[in-house]
C-alpha cells in the first residue's frame, strides 16, 4: 500500500524540513527521506539505528571506509542522491 501524501502525516517540523530539502535540490525530498520522517516511530528511528550499525558498527570483515564506499556504489548504480 502506498500512502497518497506522506508528508500530511508529518509533524511540522518535519514538513519544513523535507520543504527546505526540496528547495535546496530543486525538486521534491526524495522518497526515503519522507519515509523515515512519516511515524519515525515505527520505521524510520529502527531503520536509522540498523543502518548505522551495518555501516559502523564492529561486525564483518569489511571496514567502515569499505562500507561506506559500497554504499555509495550501490547509490550511484541506483540513481540515488545518497
């Protein structure tokens, strides 16, 4: 299911800052950034930590330069401004 407006969801101050997002790049906050801000509670504060601990925490054989590097590649395979 796919919300029709996320942002209507959103506090205010997340509103403003997906709003100021879109204006310094042009064009509309990207879709990720509206989800982790749309009832953080429920995804985006867990989504946050996980992906923070994949690309800093202690685990695996790859260092964080390493991690860090991947996700960028992986970014720029998907057309992502991240």
């Amino acid at each position: 299911m796919r919300l029709r407006d996320p942002a209507a969801g959103q506090r205010l101050t997340h509103r403003w800052k997906l709003r100021l997002m879109g204006m310094v790049l042009g064009e509309r906050a990207p879709d990720v950034l509206q989800l982790l801000h749309y009832r953080p509670e429920h995804f985006g504060r867990p989504f946050s930590a996980w992906t923070h601990e994949a690309l800093c925490g202690s685990t695996g054989r790859w260092s964080r330069g390493e991690r860090e590097l991947m996700a960028a590649f992986v970014s720029t395979l998907n057309h992502c401004l991240f």
